[in-house]
C-alpha cells in the first residue's frame, strides 16, 4: 500500500436539504397538533370545573366573535356590546330566529344557532 497516494478532499454536504425542510414543517404542524389536542384533554381529564370552564370559554369565544361579525356586516344594532348580547343570547337559545332581518344577520344566526345545538 505504499505505492497509493490518498487526494484529500473537503467534501461539504448539503446541511438541509429541501426535501429535511418539508419534513420538518409538516412534522412540526403535526407536533403542534398533538401538543394541542394533549393539552386540551389534559384539561378535561382534570374534572367537572375544567369541563366547565372549558364550556363557558367557547361559549364566550363564539358570542364574541358572533357579535364583531354582526356588528360589522349587519349594522342594526346600536353598539358593539347590543351585538354580541344579541349573539349570546341566541347561542344560548337557539329556537329563536323570528326576527332577524338581511342575508348577513340570518346567515350568522343560523350559524351561531347550529353551534348553540352543538
């Protein structure tokens, strides 16, 4: 083996490749999912409190958005707060739907009404 001379050679790979990248994103989308979905039913393995007060937090959460989306696209009401008092109360009694009046107010209230079934 004396007679064989070794070239020496920087070879640099690449560090990332594109196809690592697109893995990463997904897996990281995935992760994040999993961490969510743990996360909440860590939550409601804790007991009726948590059960709860997860109920009043999307209850909450719809009504508020509910309101800001009738106040926006359907101005009848007279304030921002009249709107989403208006979007609790038929999240909380969906067997109301007599008098609403445009294609914007029926179409959230049908749809806040369908989340108040569920």
């Amino acid at each position: 083996m004396a007679g064989i001379k070794y070239e020496r050679r920087s070879v640099k790979p690449e560090r990332y490749p594109a196809s690592h990248l697109a893995d990463s994103m997904s897996a990281h989308k995935a992760g994040l999912a999993a961490r969510i979905r743990f996360q909440l039913e860590r939550w409601i393995v804790r007991g009726l409190h948590y059960r709860l007060a997860l109920a009043a937090l999307l209850v909450t959460s719809v009504a508020l958005l509910a309101g800001e989306l009738v106040f926006l696209f359907a101005p009848g009401e007279s304030g921002v707060s009249d709107a989403i008092w208006w979007a609790f109360l038929r999240l909380t009694d969906p067997g109301y739907l007599g008098d609403d009046e445009g294609l914007a107010t029926r179409t959230i209230s049908t749809a806040v009404t369908v989340l108040g079934y569920v």
